[in-house]
C-alpha cells in the first residue's frame, strides 16, 4: 500500500478513536487524502509514461541493432566481392603478362627466323647473279670455241673399260647432265640420294643451278665444281 494512504488511514483511525475530531480536522484530513490520491495518480502516469518510454528504447534497439546487423552483412558482402573481384583480376593480370612474354618470344623468333631468310636470300641473288653473268660469258664465247675432244677409245683386250657415253671428259671433268647417277657416285664420290636429285632435276644451263634449285648444298657444290660441267 502507499505510504500515503496508509498515513491517511492512520490520522482519520487516530482521530475517530479519540473522539475529538473537529469538522476543520476532518476537512483537512479529506483534503490531504485527496492530495494524496491526486500525487498517485501523477505518479501512477508517470509510471506508465516512463514504461511506455522504456518499451519505445527497446523497441529501437531492437531495430537499430537489426538495421546494424544488416548494415555488417551488406559490408561483409561487399568485402567478400571485392575480395573475390580482386583475385580475379590478380589471376587475369597474370594470364596477360604470361601471354605478352610469350608473344615477346614467338616476336624475338620471328625477327630472327626473319634475319635468316633475308640473309639466305641475300645469298641467293649473289648466287643468281653470280651465275647469270657466268652464262653470259659462256654465251659469248659459246661461238668462237671449239668442244673438247674426247680420248680415243683404249684398244682392245687392255682391260680399261670405256669411257662411259662420253660423260667424263678429259682432266676428269663430268658432264651432270649427262652423267648417270652411279657415275657420280663412283667419280664424285657423293651420296647416292645427292646425286638422284642432281638427275631427276636436270637440264642445267649453269652449274650454279645445282645449289639454286636446292639440289645440292652449297658445302658440296663447292668441293665438285671445278670436277663438272653442264656442256650440252
């Protein structure tokens, strides 16, 4: 009970029982019980307003801690994307830098593969050139000279056999086109397969021409030119 009331109580029991209780006392006695009630009443609101206060606060934690919560998974997502973005691009940077070294190496191969070709074909014309004037001085001097002679036959029962369809001259000097193969294998001493392709590409109007159309190479070609001719 309110200690209040239980004052109230008290005074008016105090007052009945001794029986000297006076209308102004009374009266008093009523308006300080009125008082009372009225002070609980204002407390009793006050009461209820600071609960209803206290129930709004809940309620608004309770909001701003889910609103907060929210707000940290939406932060973490955006963490994790970013995470997940940066690796991606991490791993895609390095496919690229992989991929522009290998370009840098296939580039430094074909400039040198490029190099090569130039300097062959650099060869190549000298070569061309080189027998384009070798047969223009042999055309020119084609009128005025005279075929080599060929050795006479050796006699009879001398053992020596002949000179085989007059492909080997005299000084050991072999006509490739129209020696046979085994002959230039047998005389030139080269490869059987070199000296395949040497027939099976003839006629040749220079002896240049073994080395231009890639009959020969050029190491070859040199050890046997001064031992052929192309003469017809």
């Amino acid at each position: 009970m309110n200690p209040v009331w239980m004052a109230a109580v008290i005074i008016a029991g105090t007052l009945t029982m001794a029986g000297c209780v006076s209308d102004r006392k009374y009266q008093e006695a009523l308006a300080e019980t009125e008082s009372a009630k009225t002070e609980l009443a204002t407390t009793r609101a006050q009461k209820s307003a600071l609960e209803q206060q206290v129930k709004t606060l809940k309620d608004l934690n309770v909001k701003f801690g889910n609103e907060a919560q929210a707000a940290r998974d939406e932060l973490d997502r955006i963490q994790y994307g970013r995470d997940k973005e940066r690796g991606s691009t991490e791993s895609r940077t390095k496919e690229l830098e992989e991929r522009v070294k290998q370009l840098a190496a296939q580039n430094r191969s074909l400039r040198l593969e490029y190099e090569d070709t130039k300097r062959h074909n650099e060869t190549l014309k000298s070569l061309v050139a080189r027998y384009q004037k070798e047969l223009k001085d042999q055309s020119r001097s084609a009128g005025g000279s005279l075929a080599p002679s060929m050795p006479p036959p050796p006699p009879a029962g001398s053992g020596m056999p002949p000179s085989p369809s007059g492909t080997a001259a005299a000084g050991g000097i072999m006509n490739v086109n129209r020696a046979s193969s085994s002959e230039m294998v047998l005389l030139l001493g080269l490869p059987k397969d070199v000296a395949d392709r040497i027939v099976s590409n003839r006629p040749y109007k220079v002896k240049g021409e073994l080395v231009a159309k890639n009959v020969v190479p050029k190491e070859t070609f040199d050890m046997i030119k001064d031992r052929i001719s192309v003469s017809p």
